[in-house]
C-alpha cells in the first residue's frame, strides 16, 4: 500500500517534542499519517509581503513529512480572504447577501491551486492516495491531473453543499462544480449536502447517478463532466473517550472552580463557537433575551456563558460581528441584568481544551444554535463531556449537519426566537431520567462514530 499524501490550506504541526496538536480531526488523521507513512502539505499561514515565496519547507517527524509553501500577500488577500472566505464560504453557507463577487479575487484562488499542485508534483509517487481536504482546495485535483497525476484524489468538504439555486448565484459556479469531478471520491458530512450537490449536477445538465448506481441516500456512483467518480457521506466525529476523559478530569482546573465558585445555584447555559455568522450568536443572545422575558421566573436564576474567540480578523464582515455580539450581550445585561446577575457573559477570548471541556460538563444546557454549519463539533463535545448520572441537554439548530445524528438533542429553529426560547425552557425542566435516556443514545452513537472512525471509512472507501 503506498503513502498518504493530505492536503490543506493550514497544516496543524507538532510542537517541538514532536507532540501534535490536541483536537479530532488533527489526531486522526496523523494517525493514519503515521500508519502509511507520508506527506502533510498546505500553507504555513505565513505571507512573504510582495516577495514571491521561496522554495517549499520540510520538517521531518516519523513517518510524516509536514511540506509547507508560504504565500505572498496579494495570495493571501485573494485567494484566502478573498475568494476562499469571502465567497465560498457565505455561498456555502446560504448568505448569498455576504458573498462579494471580484474577478481579481477568483483568479487568486486558481493561482493558489495551480501553485499548490506545481510544488506537490515533484513529491508525489505513482502509487500514494491523496486527500485534499475543503473548499480552499476544490480546483487541485483538476490542477494534478491536468499535470498528469493518474493517482486516487479524494476530497472532503467540511462545510455544506449549498442547493442549487444558490450556487448558481455565484460567478463562475459551473468551474466549482465541474471541479470536483477530477476526484474519485467526494465526501461530504451529511446526505443532505450529497443530495444538494447530485442536484447541482442534474440541473446543470452535466451529469448525475451513473446507470448501475445502487439509489443509496449515503452514496452514490456518479458520471460527470465525462468522468466517473463517487460520492459519499462521512459525517465527521470527534476523539469521544478522550474528550469524556478529559471532561471527567476536569473539575480542578482554575477555570471551572472559579466559575463554580461565581455561580452558586445558578444554571450555567453554554455557547462556543469561533465569531463566524454562520454560528448563528447574535441570534442566540437574541432568544436568550426573549427567553428571561418569556418566562421570568428564570431571571436571576440562569446565566448564558458564550465563548468566541475571534476568527477571520481581516474580513469586514466578522469585525462587524465582533461589535454586534458585544453590542447584544451589552443591551441584555443593561435591560435586565442586576446588581447581582449578569445574565450574559461574553468571553472575546479562547479557553483552553481541558477548561472547555469542564465549562461544558458544568452547563445544565449546551446551546448550539448555528445558522448553518457542515457538522458542528461542538454539540458533539458538549454531549460527550457530560456526567453519565446527570447529564446536561444539549439543544441543538436543525442546520447543523451534526441534527442528523444526535436524535436526542431538542431541535430549535434559530431564526425563531420564540421557538428556542421554548427549547431553552423544556432543556432546563427535563426531567433526570429523560436527560439520562437522551445523553445514553448520544453518546453511544458518538462512541461507535468517532473521528477515527471517520477518517477510516473515508480512506477505505478511496482505496476501494
Ligand atoms: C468546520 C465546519 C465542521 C472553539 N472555541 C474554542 C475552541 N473551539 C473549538 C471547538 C471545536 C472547534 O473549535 C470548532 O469546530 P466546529 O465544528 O464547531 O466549527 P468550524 O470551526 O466552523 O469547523 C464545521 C468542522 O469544520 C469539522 O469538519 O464540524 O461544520 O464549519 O472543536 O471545541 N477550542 C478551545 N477553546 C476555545 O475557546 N480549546
């Protein structure tokens, strides 16, 4: 079996002692790294200003390789916040009213590529798999086999597939589309994001279900644009045993006794996400509030904890959310807060993995209320973190790639505010038996559906 060779635009890299960096998808898939022996390539999140950038670096740790390109700014600007964050993602995330369109930032974006793929060329071997991973990366496999790569290219997209009327909003959707056909397996989190893409397919006339295709929701055997190719739903874990572990272990760490220690009686609701507007924050505060005023007896008796480290400082759009969710959190605890309740606590900042996952198994609810989002690892931490004897309830968006799984979550709609202001109230009255019976069947599936398993899956499916 030949090497593994993954591609993405940031490359997590082990610390000096040769230690990788905590967190799913990271763990995983160094593992299979390490198994099969092979490369990591992507961006070294450095920019060489107007320079061009130099020769590719290596670092050697094991059996991997870690092959990094650093890019130059105008690379940066186009092709990372522009084309990658400032159109791919808000298209894909349905906010066709975010998504700003420039021909110069579209071409950054194939440059980027067509680079990646020059500086991949020489390293690859006639029998390693490659997997390129996200929506910064959809035209490489083109890019490799336009440069006569005849190796198995896999891709998985981490964030949804858009319906097919909003794709086609974007400029050059059809050069996206038909670049996905160059891989020989395209996986996606959920059926949902398969079925939407098929779709895409069908109404472009370019292709869809080959004629031996089996009518799986979860796969399917493709023809398009020529080629023959399959795509497949993988819906992505996280490290189970170990996050419960570290939860369990968690009580003595500064962070979770000082927030004890502020809470008294009170219960703790919680919300983590990265600023982004597809996590759907400025809408939570928003049912929060309508929460502490739709049933009053709660004031003074529940306090929202929402962590957001800042991401994507350079996009307009998330300094703007930045302003708004201080601004939101601001005006709840100024109408109805008291002298001795602030009923939102905003934390600007990220905490560390082991304070994280006690601050979860504290929260009597976790709150994960996105927009839209791909899977959503969060709520998967939060149920995985919780006390097996006195669980929390983890309410949860049904547009978070992770609703299709997690069955015993309280569904909310967060564009409703009246509605998760409802779920907000039914988690925190649950009895314990019905929070015990709802966490058991989470957590069992997140045990058998682990990070490990997906990346398992993924790579046997793309070697079959
Ligand atoms: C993309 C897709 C898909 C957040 N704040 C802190 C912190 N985090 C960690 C969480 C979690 C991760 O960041 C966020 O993962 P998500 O899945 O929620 O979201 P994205 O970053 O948007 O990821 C998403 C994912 O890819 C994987 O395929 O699920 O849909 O959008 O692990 O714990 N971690 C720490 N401190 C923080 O303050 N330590």
């Amino acid at each position: 079996m030949g090497r593994l060779i993954v591609v993405s635009n940031r490359v997590p890299l082990p610390d000096k002692r040769g230690n990788i960096p905590a967190g799913g998808l990271a763990v995983a898939v160094h593992a299979a790294l390490q198994d099969k022996g092979g490369i990591w390539f992507g961006w070294s999140g450095k920019s060489v200003g107007a320079n061009e950038p130099g020769p590719v670096s290596t670092r050697e740790n094991g059996k991997i390789s870690y092959v990094l390109t650093d890019l130059s700014k105008k690379d940066m600007d186009e092709y990372y916040s522009g084309f990658a964050n400032r159109v791919l993602w808000p298209i894909f995330h349905c906010r066709l009213d975010l998504a700003e369109y420039a021909r110069r930032e579209k071409d950054g974006y194939f440059r980027v590529n067509r680079m990646f793929a020059d500086r991949l060329l020489p390293l690859l071997e006639p029998d390693d798999t490659i997997w390129v991973h996200d929506y910064h990366l959809i035209p490489l496999a083109e890019e490799l086999r336009r440069r006569g790569v005849k190796n198995k290219i896999g891709f998985f997209l981490h964030i949804p597939w858009p319906p097919a009327d909003i794709l086609f909003a974007m400029p050059i959707y059809d050069q996206i589309l038909r670049g996905l056909s160059a891989y020989d397996l395209v996986g996606f989190q959920t059926d949902h994001d398969l079925d939407n893409y098929i779709s895409c397919l069908i109404r472009e006339g370019e292709g869809g279900r080959a004629a031996d295709d089996a009518a799986s929701p979860s796969s399917a055997s493709l023809t398009a644009y020529g080629r023959d190719f399959r795509a497949a739903t993988f819906a992505i874990g996280i490290e189970t045993e170990d996050f419960a572990r570290l939860a369990a272990n968690s009580r003595r760490t500064q962070t979770v006794r000082d927030m004890r220690a502020s809470m008294g009686d009170r219960a703790l609701i919680i919300g983590v996400d990265r600023l982004d507007y597809s996590k759907g924050i400025p809408e939570r505060i928003n049912a929060f509030e309508r929460f502490l005023q739709d049933y009053p007896d709660r004031q003074g008796k529940v306090t929202l904890l929402q962590v957001a480290p800042s991401s994507r400082s350079d996009v307009p759009e998330y300094r703007q959310m930045q302003k708004q969710v201080e601004s939101l959190a601001g005006h709840v605890n100024g109408t109805l807060g008291q002298i001795d309740w602030t009923p939102v606590r905003y934390v600007n900042r990220s905490v560390g993995r082991q304070s994280l996952a006690g601050l979860y198994r504290e929260a009597r609810v976790g709150l994960v209320t996105p927009l839209r989002d791909g899977m959503n690892l969060v709520a998967k931490e939060y149920v995985a973190a919780q006390n097996p004897d006195d669980p929390g309830v983890l309410v949860l968006s049904r547009f978070a790639g992770a609703a299709q799984e997690l069955k015993g979550a309280v569904l909310c709609n967060p564009h409703d505010s009246e509605q998760t202001a409802q779920a907000i109230e039914r988690a925190l009255s649950m009895s314990p038996e019905e929070r015990r019976e709802r966490w058991r069947g989470m957590m069992d599936h997140l045990l058998a559906h682990d990070v490990q398993a997906w990346c398992r899956d993924y790579l046997r499916a793309l070697d079959a």
